[in-house]
C-alpha cells in the first residue's frame, strides 16, 4: 500500500502542467542571497520571507510540490499556523531538502561528495511525521580540467541511491538532483557528454539499490554551454540538446524530470522548458517540469527587500514567474506573458 502511496504522490508532483518550487536554501546560502540585497541575515527575516512565499494568492494553481529544509519546515505563520498546514492547505505537497551539504571530496581536488546519510532514516521517519511526502538529496558535479573523475561520479551516484532506497522505504518520494554545474566556459557537447555520464551512472546505482523508479522523480540540469563559453546556444538548441541526453539515459519508468534551474536567468529557463515541451511533449515518456528555486524567487526576493510594505508585489512577482513555467510546461509561454507585470 505504501508503495503505492508512494507511486501516486510522484504522479500528483509532476500532473496538471504543475511544478516543484524549491525553498530549501540552507541557512547559509539563504544568508548569502539576503546579505547580497542587503536583507539582515535572521531566523526571523528567513522566517518572514518563507511566509511571504507559502501565503502567495493561487500558488497552487501552478505549484504542486513545495521543498523545504529543516528549519522552515518547523516554523510557523506569524499567527502561529504551522508553514506544512498553510502549504497543505493550499493544496501543495510538503516536501524536504535531506542531504546536509557537498563537501570536498577527499582525493579528489576540485570535486564534491554530498553528505547526509548517517542517521537518514530516523530523520525521514521525523519529516514523514510532520507531513513531508516527499525529500531532496543534490549532488554536484563540476566540470574542469580532468574533471568529473569516475570516482566523484560513482560515490555521487552511489550516495544518491541510497538516500533514494531509505526515503521509498519511509515512505516519501525521493527526487533525485544529479546537478551538473554551469560553472566553466565547457561547451554544450561537453555539458551533454558529462550529463549523460552521471545520469547512466544513477541510473544504474538506483537499480543496484532497488529503487522503485515509478515512484522517484529526477531532478537534472539543462544542458547548457558554461557559463563562460563564447558560443552560447539558442533556445531551442538547449532543448534539442537537453532532450536527446534524457532520452539517452532516463528510463521511461520514471514519471517525471523537473529541472533546476542552477542559476539561468528566469526567463531564459521557462523560454527553454517551453522549446522542450512545444518541441517533444507528444513523443516524451516522461513529463518534463520544473523544481527551480532562484528562477522562481529570484524577482519576488529583489522586490521584497526584506520589508513588509513589499509583501503583495512579491508575491504577485513570485506567482507570475510559477505561472510563466506551468504554461512553460504546457508548451503556451511566450514573452508577451512577461510583459504583464512589467
Ligand atoms: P535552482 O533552481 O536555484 O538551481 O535551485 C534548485 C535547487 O533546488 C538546487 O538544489
């Protein structure tokens, strides 16, 4: 039965044109970004901006699966309503960032090994109790000089499947987020290359660890040229390029990819979310959605500034950037939608 519960919730995470949104940065990163837009760095202002998101007007309409982390996922509506109430409430999934971090990976200059399982399945039997339905675990993948190793991506792989058995076996979907970065001035061949490498390298650990792939999610990178590289590509060739990968590596099992989005430009992500779903949805066995964190807040955060008096315009900025991706998933987005709110 529960893997049946299981083999829904994938499905209701990924249906009606609806996407993840991530708000799960760790203290540290969420620090970054406010200290950044000069936001004091607080468990209050965290706090507050977190309700700002949850309470958005018809974020659930667009938005199917929000990912918290651990600190959010205890905290509360200034009148007290626990932030998984007001999330349920609005008819979006809770789900929980479980990984505690990459870190640098011994023997291996330059590349990164995620951490987090020790003591993981006590911890997800706790978020099952506060009502996760769902948990996050990223890697990252680097590309450089020599870089990926065999070794960064197989421990990677490897880390993954196992945070990927426990969840099934407590009860949540695992989404699973290999992240290829766009860090570098590699090409869109080596991005496809690497990301095609690591995706048949989880694949085959989540077998070994007998993950059911019906009830997981893959979260994956675009492929994309570096950030850095002087031949940057078109829409639709990031979509060409990015859908033949996934045909390459992700079984037809899987019920469905929601791409982060690793620091595009918010626009620039949906337009290419879209190119994917006007290009291929007809042919796909997978649905192809979205789980961005920055292009979804990104605006709705630089308008909120961390003061009240902001609150309804970042909200109406944070529910347009979910509305432009589920008609980005539905292959309907265009930039005449981005003129609205401008
Ligand atoms: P971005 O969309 O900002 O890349 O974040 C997605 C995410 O959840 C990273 O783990």
């Amino acid at each position: 039965m529960r893997l049946q519960d299981i083999i829904n919730t994938a499905k209701i995470l990924v249906s009606s044109n609806k996407g993840l949104l991530a708000m799960d940065e760790s203290n540290p990163t969420c620090n970054k970004r406010f200290a950044k837009l000069g936001i004091s760095q607080t468990e209050e202002a965290r706090r507050s901006y977190r309700e700002l998101i949850v309470t958005t007007p018809g974020l659930g309409d667009c938005i199917s699966g929000a990912i918290l982390y651990d600190e959010t996922i205890r905290q509360q509506k200034k009148d007290g309503t626990p932030f998984v109430k007001v999330i349920a409430d609005a008819g979006i999934i809770p789900g929980i960032k479980v990984d505690i971090g990459a870190k640098d990976m011994a023997g291996h200059p330059g590349e990164k090994i995620t951490e987090g399982l020790d003591g993981l399945r006590d911890r997800l039997k706790g978020y099952f109790q506060m009502g996760a339905r769902f948990a996050k675990w990223r890697a990252v993948i680097d590309i450089g000089d020599n870089i990926p190793s065999r070794g960064c991506i197989e421990a990677n792989a490897h880390a993954l499947a196992r945070y990927a058995a426990l969840c099934q076996e407590a009860g949540l979907v695992p989404v699973v987020e290999p992240e290829v970065l766009m860090d570098g001035d590699h090409s869109l061949e080596i991005c496809s290359e690497v990301t095609e490498k690591v995706l048949r390298t989880v694949f085959n650990q989540l077998y070994m660890q007998r993950v059911i792939l019906e009830g997981t999610i893959l979260k994956p990178n675009m492929v994309l040229p570096g950030l850095d590289c002087p031949k940057q590509e078109s829409v639709d060739k990031v979509a060409d390029a990015t859908v033949k990968c996934l045909l390459r590596s992700v079984p037809a099992s899987v019920p469905g990819i929601a791409f982060l989005s690793g620091g595009q430009y918010s626009e620039l992500a949906s337009a290419r979310l879209n190119s994917m779903n006007v290009r291929f949805r007809s042919r796909l066995p997978w649905a192809l959605a979205f789980s961005f964190a920055r292009a979804i807040q990104q605006p709705a955060l630089e308008i909120w500034h961390g003061e009240e008096k902001n609150v309804a315009r970042a909200q109406q900025a944070l529910h347009h950037r979910a509305m432009c991706n589920r008609a980005a998933r539905g292959g309907e987005y265009n930039e005449e939608m981005e003129k609205i709110l401008k």
